[in-house]
C-alpha cells in the first residue's frame, strides 16, 4: 500500500468540500481536505492559492472517483 496522497477534486466552496468528503467516508474511503481553514482566513484571495484540495490515498482514487462522478460531484 502505498501512502501517496493525490488530490481529486479542487473545490471553491467549504460546504461543497464537506460534502464530497462525506460521500467518500461514507463508503469507507479514507480522505482529507486541504486548505480548508485559509477559505476562512483569507475569503477574498482564497481563489488564488488553490482552493480547497479533496485528497485520497492513491490506491483509491479509482473507487473515490467513480463514487464522486455517480453523485455529480
């Protein structure tokens, strides 16, 4: 197992990162989000240092992807 994490989604919203990472851990997909607390320090220039970055391990992106794409997200 590899401990490689890969970033799947890049979100602007904070709701819409929740919610993506519930749908993953819902279906035992281990995963976390990354400058989730600079989208409140910083909102206006949030946009330019990346977003909110949903990373998983990269043995499961596959299962991760197909479980965010069968949701629209």
């Amino acid at each position: 197992m590899d401990d490689k994490l890969v970033t799947i989604r890049v979100f602007s919203d904070n709701t819409q990162a929740h919610i993506a990472r519930g749908l993953l851990e819902d279906n035992g997909v281990k995963c976390v989000l990354n400058n989730e607390i600079m989208s409140s320090v910083y909102p206006l220039t949030f946009t330019s240092i990346g977003g909110i970055k949903l990373l998983v391990n990269c043995d499961s992106v596959e299962i991760a992807e197909k479980i965010l794409n069968t949701t629209n997200f």
